[in-house]
C-alpha cells in the first residue's frame, strides 16, 4: 500500500517511464511513414479514431471499477480480522477463568491457557499472510520474461519479506509448540487447520468448566467469522479478475495507440512545415494516458500478489500481534512495520 500523499516524478517514471520510448519510437515511425513514402493515403480521418478512443476508455473505466471494488473488498475482510482478532484476544481473558470450575485453576494455569489461544491465533494470522502471497498462474511474478524480471525487481525494492518469505516459518515457530508446529505445518492449508485446532481446545476448556456453554458458543462464534475471512481472501485470491475482460482492454488499447498516429499525424500537418513533427509526443502522450489507466487497473486486480498496490497483511498482522502481546502484558513488544520506499507491505 502506498502511504505517501502522491506520487513523484522519480516513481512514475519508474512505473511506467520504459512505456513512453515505444511510444514515441511508434509515434515516430508512423509519422515517418505518413511524410517519406507513398503509404501517406493510410491516414485516417479523427472520427473513427476518437469513437474507438471513446469506447476504450469506457471499457477501461469499468475495469478499473472493478479491480478497486476487489482491492477495497479485500482492504474490508482484513479490517474484520483486526476487529476480530482483537474481539478474540479481550474474550479469551475474560471468558477463561475460575468461574465455573469445582476446584480452581491457578492463576498461572489460567494465563498458560490464554497465552496458548492468542498466540496461536498470533500464528494463524501470519500462516493465513503467507498463504495468500502463494503466486497464482495469473499474477504477474507468474509471466514470463520482461514482466516477471521487472515484478521482481518491484518486490524487491518495495517489499519485506516477499522474495524469500521466511517471516512466517520464523512467526509460527515462536508462537506455536513445537510437536503442534511440525503437526500443523505439514497440511495443505495449515491456517484451516490452526483453527480447528483452537476450536478443539476449545472443547477442551468447556470439559474442564473453564468455561460454560453460553462462553463457548460465544468464542466457537468468533471462529467461525476467522473461517469466513479466510474463505473470502481465497475467493479473492484464487479466483481472478475475469480474464475477458482483463484481456480484452490491453488489446483494445493496443488497437487504438496503433491507429492513433496515423488521425494525428495529418492534423497537426495542417499547422505548418514542422507540425507533422509536434504529433509525436502528443501521440505518445495520448498513449501513455491509456496505458497508465491500463495499468492501474491491472496492477489493482490482485490484492495479495505482493507489490505496492497489495492490502498491507504484514503490517496489519504486526498491529494485530501489537495489541494481542499488550493484552497479555508481554514483554516481548515487536515494533510497527515500517513503509519501505513509500509503500507499506
């Protein structure tokens, strides 16, 4: 997520700069073209081109639509979890207690229980993290050539822990037994399994009557809303944004910049010797317009691929970790995760 107030120069250079020299080497070429050889009769008059024009950026803007309504969905579910996961951490220190039982716990007993739930909530925060930045054949790190080098190399000026994720083996190891954490780790979806692991200490509570049927019924609630958000950051992340529609814009995009020269060329023509030459970076200009408004939506689609458009699953999951510890009154208090380069991953 980017955090600073707008975008510089030096960024949208970095972004989209390498787009602006095919753009005016085609612009170029096209007027060379329309100047220097018989092939001056392919103009083509503006209308047909501002109609194409026209309807391209319609098609952008609905694409573009749709890519934020996934990035503010998943920006929505992960805003339930920190609510959740703070629900989940007040409720277990409350709920868990001496209330009910025939001969009572001790207090370190008690807190040994409650550490036990909220940690491995801690590790089931951070296994869920790690299993949406898995790449899907769509994203972009998943192409092959320019746009996986170029994907890289964002990740790693950008991002914290995301070329070679370590961060969760280190997190779920330090919040997890160790016997739990070979047994959980070795599942397909060990953040499923994390769950119903709480949920089968859960039970184990109520039949030691550290907790009674309305206080577990309450806390089994609060982990059936982590099995929810989990299902819709799947949704999200395993299902992508159509590809017709995807697909179809960089091609209408593609049609229109190719033709776009050649509606130019012979209008700026009409004011004076050197006016052929002024359409081309008007050309490019017009073009980059579009391919930025086509990146934009492109780089939006995906929520969880890693990049600085992403919903900030580290640093939410450091505040959730935060505010658990503090909870708990622990000791050992990570810091806040910090934006790398204006982007907080």
């Amino acid at each position: 997520m980017y955090v600073n107030k707008n975008f510089n120069f030096t960024s949208v250079l970095r972004f989209s700069g390498g787009h602006m020299l095919w753009l005016l080497a085609w612009s170029a070429l096209a007027t060379l073209i329309l100047k220097y050889t018989p092939l001056d009769w392919i103009s083509i008059p503006w209308l047909p081109i501002s109609l194409i024009g026209t309807a391209v950026a319609f098609y952008i803007g609905f694409k573009n639509n749709s890519s934020y309504e996934r990035l503010w969905e998943a920006r929505k579910i992960w805003g339930g979890i920190v609510n959740s996961s703070r629900m989940w951490g007040a409720d277990v220190r409350a709920y868990v207690s001496n209330q009910f039982t025939t001969f009572d716990k001790s207090e370190s007993e008690l807190l040994q229980w409650q550490k036990k739930l909220i940690y491995r909530h801690i590790a089931w925060l951070y296994s869920l993290r790690s299993q949406l930045l898995i790449p899907t054949s769509w994203e972009h790190i998943s192409q092959g050539g320019h746009i996986k080098r170029v994907t890289r190399q964002r990740m790693k000026y950008f991002g914290i822990g995301l070329l070679d994720d370590d961060i969760t083996e280190k997190e779920l190891k330090g919040f997890l037994p160790a016997d739990e954490y070979e047994r959980l780790i070795q599942y397909e979806n060990t953040a499923t399994q994390i769950i119903d692991q709480q949920s089968q200490d859960l039970q184990g509570l109520r039949r030691q009557d550290l907790i009674d049927d309305f206080r577990h019924m309450e806390l089994q609630k609060v982990l059936h809303d982590f099995y929810t958000y989990q299902g819709q950051c799947e949704r999200i992340k395993k299902f992508p944004f159509p590809r017709q529609y995807g697909s179809m814009s960089l091609i209408f995009i593609g049609i229109f910049i190719f033709l776009l020269p050649f509606g130019m060329v012979p209008i700026f023509s009409s004011l004076g010797t050197y006016g052929a030459w002024l359409s081309i970076p008007f050309t490019a200009l017009i073009g980059w317009v579009y391919v930025m408004m086509e990146l934009v939506g492109d780089y939006s689609e995906n929520p969880f691929e890693g990049l600085g458009n992403d919903i900030p699953m580290l640093a939410l999951c450091r505040t959730i970790e935060i505010d658990l510890k503090q909870m708990l009154d622990d000791e050992q208090i990570p810091n806040q995760i910090k934006a790398k380069n204006g982007v907080l991953m």
